[in-house]
C-alpha cells in the first residue's frame, strides 16, 4: 500500500509543496498516480527520498543530486558509505568548532588564557569541500596535480594567493555589468585563467566547464556573488568566451 504525498509530507517533516516540486523536476516522481490523480509514494520511493535528504545535509543542490542519482552508474549503497564518511567528517570538524568556540567562551570570561595558536586551532582548510566532486568532473590525475602544486607552497605564499584571487574578484564585480565579450572583461577574465592554472591544470574546455558550475552549484554561487549580485553568471559567460577563443 503506498503513501499520499501529504502522508509522506508528514512522515519526513517537509511539506508537500517540496515534494510536487521534486516530482516536477524529476528528481522524486511518484511510483503510481490513483484514480483520483493523487501522487502514491511506493517504499522504493522513501528510499530515494531519504537519499535526496543525505546529499541535501551534505549541501548539494537539487540540480547536482538529481545527475549524481539518475546516472546509470548510480549505486545506492555507494552512495550511502560515500555520505556516511563525508557526514563523519563533517561532525569532526564541527565538533572541533565547538571545542573551539568553548575554550574561546572561557577566554572571554578570564577564566583561560589562549595562545594565538590555539585561536585558530579548530579551523582546518587543509580538505577542500569540492573535491570529491571536482574528481568526479575531471578525474583524479587533475586534482592530484592540483593538490601537489598547493602542498609545494608556503603559507604566505597561498595566502597571497587568496588575496590574488580576491583581488579579481572585485576587478570583475566592478565590470560585471558589461558585455562578457568586452576587451576589458576578457583581459580580466584571462587572468582568472592564469591565477587557475598556477594551481591546477585547466584547459580551455574546463575552464569553461568550471565556470558553467559557477552558476549550476549554488555553493559557488553563493561564494562569488558576495562580491557583486550576478558576478557568478558573468564569470561563466566570460569564462564561455575566453574558452571558445581559444579553440
């Protein structure tokens, strides 16, 4: 017997809008439609479900799960070992955060003296939240060569780096309302690309494909558009030209 979809709304805690949209986008399509045109949830259904609801905790968009899930290479008890990791390092960091945050409580109240190392002891940005999917998209040789150029780097030479990156990033916001194609905007992006392959190796296709993310990936989006509502979507049509010159 299966489940109304206000009955599955209520049994997970979401509401039933949540489901129609995912139906509609294809993501969760119902098992059965009833006589009545009721959408009937099946137990396989559930499954599905509950898989959609791990990648979300996890923070990927809908637009990803659903190409992670329909692949025809989707293996479902993969999938969940794959998520039981991530989810576990996920409370390691947040545990340490707490600890952090604890000790820090303790500083403010004079009750302990914290040293300037143990300030930033809990913060850890030696793993990169998109590498898994960056191997995935472009395969394990690209980001090992990527992970080592980083390794051979010093601390102030990264954060250099990452000042330089943020440099380009206000250098675009500050265009992004131009045409992509412009002189200006293609020399700005065109350092972009250099900036990248200082650290990695992109072609002129990954590049592009990089910058499709930009949009496709709300995470990125959310990251670049801090410095100019709609930058994410210029960098992707002027990474789209840059690339498309260059073939």
């Amino acid at each position: 017997m299966g489940m109304t979809v206000k009955q599955v709304a209520d049994l997970v805690g979401i509401s039933v809008r949540t489901l129609h949209h995912y139906d509609e986008i294809g993501l969760l399509p119902p098992t059965d439609i009833s006589s009545g045109g009721y959408r009937i949830y099946s137990d396989e259904d559930l499954e599905q479900l509950q898989q959609i609801l791990f990648y979300k905790e996890l923070g990927f968009p809908l637009k990803r799960i659903s190409e992670i899930m329909n692949a025809p290479s989707f293996d479902r008890r993969e999938a969940l070992e794959l998520q039981h990791s991530m989810l576990l390092e996920k409370r390691r960091r947040l545990d340490n955060m707490i600890a952090l945050v604890e000790q820090t409580i303790q500083s403010a109240k004079g009750e302990i003296k914290m040293t300037n190392e143990e300030k930033f002891a809990g913060f850890d940005f030696s793993r990169n939240p998109y590498e898994q999917e960056a191997r995935e998209r472009w395969g394990d040789k690209a980001v090992d060569e990527s992970n080592q150029k980083l390794g051979t780097m010093t601390n102030e030479e990264q954060q250099a780096m990452g000042e330089e990156m943020n440099n380009i990033y206000r250098c675009l916001a500050g265009i992004r309302h131009q045409d992509p194609a412009s002189e200006e905007a293609q020399a700005a992006i065109g350092e972009w690309f250099r900036l990248l392959n200082k650290m990695g190796s992109y072609s002129p296709d990954a590049f592009k494909g990089l910058g499709q993310m930009y949009v496709d990936d709300e995470r990125f989006t959310k990251n670049i558009d801090q410095f100019g509502s709609g930058l994410a979507t210029f960098m992707r049509d002027a990474m789209a030209v840059f690339a498309d010159n260059r073939q």
